[in-house]
C-alpha cells in the first residue's frame, strides 16, 4: 500500500502543521489587508520582499546539504549540523552589508522611512538561514514532530502579535516588521533548544565536512535561487516599477492560489528525507512517482475548488478593496497545480543526490519568467504578472518530468543511490 506504513505518520504530522500553517498564515494575511488596504500591504511586502531574497542567495544550499548528509550518514550528524550553522552565520554578514547598501536603489519608490524599515529587516538573514539550518536536521533525521513545530512556531507567534498591536493602536506596516522579526528569533531559540536536547551539537564545526556541505549545497542553491526568483521575480520588478497599491493586490492573489500547492508540498517535504534513506534508486524512483500521483490529485482537487471560490474568497475574507486580485488570483491557482508537482519532483532529485537538475528545471523556468514578465508586465500588470507565473512553470514541469522519464528508463536507475563518498574530498 502506498505511502508506506513509516511514512503515513510523518506525513499526517506534516499535514496537520500545513492546515495549521495554513489557516494561521490565511488569517494573519486578511487581518493584516484589511487593516492596512492596498497600499500598506504593498508596503510590508516590499520590506520583507528583498531581505528575504537575500536570505535565499545566503543560503547556499546549505539547510538541503545539512538535511540531506544528517539522513545518508546518522553518526556524523553534529558534524554536519555545526559545519552548516557555521556557514550561515558566516555567509550573513556580508549580505546584510550588500542590503544596507541597495536598498535605495531596490525601493525606488518609497520613502526615506520605509527604505530605513527595510535596512532594519536585514536582520531576517540570520534569523531565518540558521533556524532553516537547525530544523533541516531535524528532518533529516526523521524528527517530523519537532522540525513541524518549527515551521508552526514563526507563523503562529506572528500573528498571534496582531491582536496585540491592533489593541495597544499600533498596527502599522511597521510595527508588523518588527513582530516578523521576533517570530523568527522565537523560532530560530526553538531549533536550536531542540538540536541542543539530541547533542548534535557537540563537535566543533569541520572544514572537510563543510566543504561537503557547500559541495552538494550549491548544485542545488542555484536550483533555489531560481526557484525563488521564479516565484518572486513578479513582485521584485511591481516593487520597483509599479505602486504599492499594484504590489498589495497582487500579493492577496497570490495568498488566495497558494491554498492550491500547500498539500502537495507538505508531501514532499516527507518524502525528501525518507527517498534520501533509501539506497536501492529503482525503489526511490517508484517511491517517487507514487508521491507524485497523490500530489497531483491533491493539487487538482484543491485548485478546482479555490478557482470557483476566488470571488467570494477575495470579497469575503479580505474586502472590496482586493476585487481586482480575482483574476490574477484564478489564473496562480492553475499555476499553483504545476508548482506542486514541481517541488515535489524537485525534492525527489535532491533525494537521489542529484540537485543539479532541480537546479537545470528552476533555471529553465528562470529564463522562461523573464521573457514573459518583460512581454506582459508592463501592458497587462496583474494578469501578465500571474500568466508569466503559469508559463515559467509550466516549463519547469516538462523538464522535471522529461528527466524523470529517462532516469527511469536508463538501466543505470538499479544501481544503488549516491552515498556520501562521492562528496568526499
């Protein structure tokens, strides 16, 4: 029966936190628009928007790396984990210094005020590359339950501020900066008390294992760069080029469409470190063409119903101020389907120890998103915004599943998976 028996149970505990994470995420998102409308939401995008970019170059592969190596070799675990909190940390500085510089060059548009703000949440860089860091061994070694409530706790403690703010009169874009600020250092002291009760971090960092690390990190960095860019890029160029107002209806169009992926991608981050334990490749693959059937009817299910929604959804939940984000909304929701499948195909080839064509699939989509953006941003805005989103992922999809289909039908798919050995040095 698939899943297998083990994995059920991570992924039921995955799927909870996902549904919590998601209505806790949901909620904070139409409290938030409503309170602050259009331009205000724009505006808190904006700040988070590059420090958060910047958190994605930072992270150099490395939260993959720690989770893949802690899964393929269990005793060296504290090795992997100091070595990799020890690169993030180190990578931090200097992008903090590069942010400091470009914001006003990043934030054309804005204010003195808000450029300040956004230097300010420069401060996420390390904040969220070492709680990343810390909960990616967590899930490698198969502790679902505490790497879930890692994921809960930055979210949860967000918007549980919200009431706090609005009661005290100070629910502004940025008082709402500094509550994600706080999240994030509450969710970064709860991996680390958790690392810290397994000993993993007990060895001093090693410059052999972190070279490991950057090693297989980066053939999957520039997977996620582009990854990010690809579901970024959109409101990167609204944020230079177009209000806020443009940037905050887009923004609630894209919350609405993310309900469609959220299920898919709960799937395969369970299915990262258990596909990684395995070491037949044939028994991966198969593994990983049954996640992928569940995904997609997952995503199918759930885009058909927030497509028909969309109106009502939008009205209801964040106000008639967001009409105009049904459209783009509709036309993401398609979208997310293909993004699902994507992760989940992405997380399979990082599992199989070969990150570089996740990476080859992202850099694909990359180039395709920058071709429709420059065709259809400008003319159409929101709508060419969410149908350059659609088409980039398409492409990403038919090269995922171009590459699956000749693994599997290479004889080579019965050799036994990549082992750490072949990062050694």
């Amino acid at each position: 029966m698939f899943p297998p028996s083990g994995v059920r149970r991570n992924i039921l505990i995955a799927g909870i936190s996902t549904a919590v994470i998601t209505v806790v995420t949901i909620l904070g998102g139409i409290i938030s628009a409503r309170l602050l409308l259009p331009e205000g939401k724009g505006t808190l995008t904006a700040v988070m928007l590059w420090p958060s970019l910047l958190a994605a170059l930072g992270a150099l592969g490395i939260p993959d790396a720690v989770g893949y190596f802690a899964a393929r070799d269990k005793e060296r675990t504290s090795q992997v984990l100091s070595s990799g909190v020890a690169i993030s940390f180190l990578v931090s500085v200097p992008l903090i210094i590069a942010g400091y510089l470009l914001m006003p060059i990043l934030l054309p548009k804005y204010s003195i005020n808000v450029i300040h703000l956004a230097r300010v949440y420069l401060l996420y860089i390390p904040l969220n590359l070492l709680a990343v860091t810390f909960a990616s061994s967590l899930a490698g070694r198969l502790k679902m339950a505490e790497y879930n409530v890692v994921r809960i706790t930055v979210h949860l403690v967000f918007v549980a501020t919200m009431p706090i703010l609005y009661a005290l009169g100070i629910f502004t874009f940025r008082t709402l900066a500094f509550a994600s600020l706080f999240a994030n250092l509450v969710a970064l002291t709860a991996a680390f008390l958790m690392t810290k009760d397994h000993r993993w971090l007990q060895i001093a960092p090693s410059r052999v294992q972190a070279w490991r690390l950057v090693q297989y990190g980066i053939k999957g960095h520039i997977g996620s760069i582009t990854s990010f860019a690809n579901q970024r890029l959109d409101q990167l160029l609204m944020s230079i080029l177009l209000p806020p107002v443009a940037l905050g209806l887009y923004v609630v169009a894209v919350t609405v469409a993310a309900v469609t992926h959220l299920g898919v991608s709960t799937i395969a981050m369970v299915a990262f470190p258990h596909l990684a334990n395995i070491k037949c490749r044939a028994t991966q693959i198969r593994q990983l063409i049954g996640y992928l059937k569940v995904g997609f009817l997952l995503t199918v299910a759930s885009g058909v119903l927030i497509w028909l929604c969309a109106p009502w959804v939008v009205s209801f939940f964040f106000g008639k101020a967001f009409t105009a984000a049904v459209g783009p909304s509709r036309i993401l929701t398609i979208a997310g389907v293909l993004l699902g499948c994507n992760t989940l195909l992405s997380a399979g080839f990082k599992a199989f120890g070969m990150p570089l064509t996740s990476s080859h699939a992202e850099l694909v989509g990359l180039v395709v998103t920058v071709i429709a953006l420059a065709a259809l941003l400008k003319p159409y805005q929101l709508l060419g915004a969410a149908w350059a989103s659609l088409i980039a992922y398409a492409s990403s999809f038919l090269f995922l599943s171009y590459s699956l289909y000749r693994l599997r039908n290479n004889e080579s798919t019965l050799e036994p998976a990549v082992t750490q050995k072949q990062f050694d040095v």
